[in-house]
C-alpha cells in the first residue's frame, strides 16, 4: 500500500508499507520503542494520536514531530476533490448522565471549538470533563454550579 506522510505540515514523504522491513521496531513500552535503522539507534514515543484526522504526534531522540499519513484510499479521495470538512457544527449540549454541576467553564456568546472544556459533571462520584464535539457559539447555557441534572437534559443551547 502506498501512503503519504506529512511532517510538521513542511515536509512530504511517501513510502511503499513494505519499506518498513528495513527497520528493526522493538516495542518497550506502552508507547515507546527502540529503532534501529542504517546501523542508527533511535528511541521513539508516540505522544498523541487523532485517529479521525490521522494525525500522530511522536517523539524521536527527543524532538517532537506531528506526522499526517494519507493511505490510498485517502489520496483518492484527495485527487477527486471529496475531502470533507473537519469541523462539526454543534447546536445543543446535553447530559449524557444524571449528576452535579460542579462548575461552567464557558460564557454566553463566547466561540468553542472541538475539544474544548464546556463544563465539569460530578457521577458516581467521579468527575466527568464535558467537552465540545464540534466547534460553535455559545447562545444560552440552561444550568448554574450546583446544580442537579438528569440524562439528556439540555445543558447549554448552541448557535
């Protein structure tokens, strides 16, 4: 399979999957491993992965490297012009379980994007970061800290 990589947004590279029989790959961690390829030794980590945007973020003998890998499939799709868009536009946020509103992170009127901290849900006794999943405005926000909710329950409306 042919790919296509992108490093740091800067530069480009494709490789044939097979080219990865050059290297000696030893996994020794969760999500470090030791490379030797040409003779070199190189340690490497993978930091974060964005599975949806294809996207890594490694380490190798300490610097930091985002890599983007494009498959043939995604080429295609690329050549043919049928890339679609990245960001969701969200219209309401709601409970997805009953609990406590321990605090608001947002405001009325300010601009989110995907990821960002909308609020914090006590469950259970555990803490549950809500995040934004997709990007928008924040219109009206239906509850205050302290406050109890149940599953489903709007929680702060989008425009």
């Amino acid at each position: 399979m042919q790919y296509k990589t992108k490093i740091n947004d800067q530069f480009e590279f494709d490789f044939e999957s097979s080219a990865t029989r050059d290297l000696d790959i030893v996994k020794t961690g969760e999500h470090t491993f030791h490379i030797i390829k040409d003779n070199q030794s190189y340690q490497a980590s993978i930091e974060s992965i964005d599975y949806e945007l294809k996207i890594a973020k490694i380490k190798i003998n300490g610097s930091s490297y985002d890599v983007q890998v494009k498959d043939t499939f995604d080429q295609l799709v690329s050549k043919l012009g049928l890339e679609v868009v990245n960001s969701t536009m969200i219209k309401d946020v709601k409970a997805p379980m009953p609990g406590l509103v321990l605090d608001v992170s947002v405001d009325p009127g300010q601009s989110i994007q995907k990821g960002d901290k909308l609020l914090i849900l006590e469950a259970m006794k555990m803490e549950n970061v809500i995040k934004s999943d997709g990007e928008g405005i924040i219109k009206t926000i239906h509850i205050k800290k302290g406050a109890a909710v149940d599953k489903g329950q709007l929680l702060i409306e989008m425009e």
